[in-house]
C-alpha cells in the first residue's frame, strides 16, 4: 500500500504562484509514475501533469508553459509549481501514484486550490 498526502494549496490572486507537494509513504519502492489531476464539482477529474521515474513529464495543453511537475525519488515526492495562475485553474488538485505495469493507482485525499480575480 502508498500512501499520499498533499499539501501547499490555497487561495491567491490570478496571477500568482502556489507550489503543491505530495508526500509518499509505504510501499513507495512500487511507484512509477506520479501525477497530478484536478477536479471541479460536476466534472470529470482530468490530468494537469505527470512524471515518470526517469523524469519524462506529460502536461495537459491548458498548463504548459505555466506549470512545472518535479521530483524528487530519495524524498518520495512529487511537486507542482504553479505559476500565472488563472480562475479557471480553481479545482480541487490530487496527487496520483501508479505502480509498475499499471496494476495499481492510488489517489492522495485532494487539496483546493482557489484563484481569485
């Protein structure tokens, strides 16, 4: 089992800059990929960003060039630095871990993240 656990959400102003981390504990010598997905009330989670062990990163269109996923494997950790934020970015952030092969994925508890104009 992994366990995941977010922090660094808030509220800012469009604009501004938040940095999100997720913290993984367990089984965490399992984990390949990492990400991070959001979700507003009413929709579909969909992916913001994700990084594979080695470092080979994946971002959805509406991010690129305003958002950086890093890792750190000694540390367990993914991070998400958010910058330029807009008010279409408010949702709620998850970190997502999946095991080699795909056989498993686990999902951190979610964070806010609001941006106001």
């Amino acid at each position: 089992q992994v366990q995941l656990v977010e922090s660094g959400g808030g509220l800012v102003q469009a604009g501004e800059s938040l940095r999100l981390s997720c913290a993984a504990s367990g089984s965490v010598a399992t984990i390949d990929v990492m990400g991070w997905y959001r979700q507003a009330p009413g929709k579909q989670r969909e992916v913001v960003a994700t990084i594979s062990r080695g470092g080979f990163t994946v971002y959805a269109d509406s991010v690129k060039g305003r958002f950086t996923i890093s890792r750190d494997n000694a540390k367990n950790a993914v991070y998400l630095q958010m910058n330029s934020l807009k008010p279409e970015d408010t949702d709620v952030y998850y970190c997502k871990a999946v095991s080699r092969f795909g056989t498993t994925v686990y999902w951190g508890q979610g964070i806010q993240v609001t941006v106001s104009t």
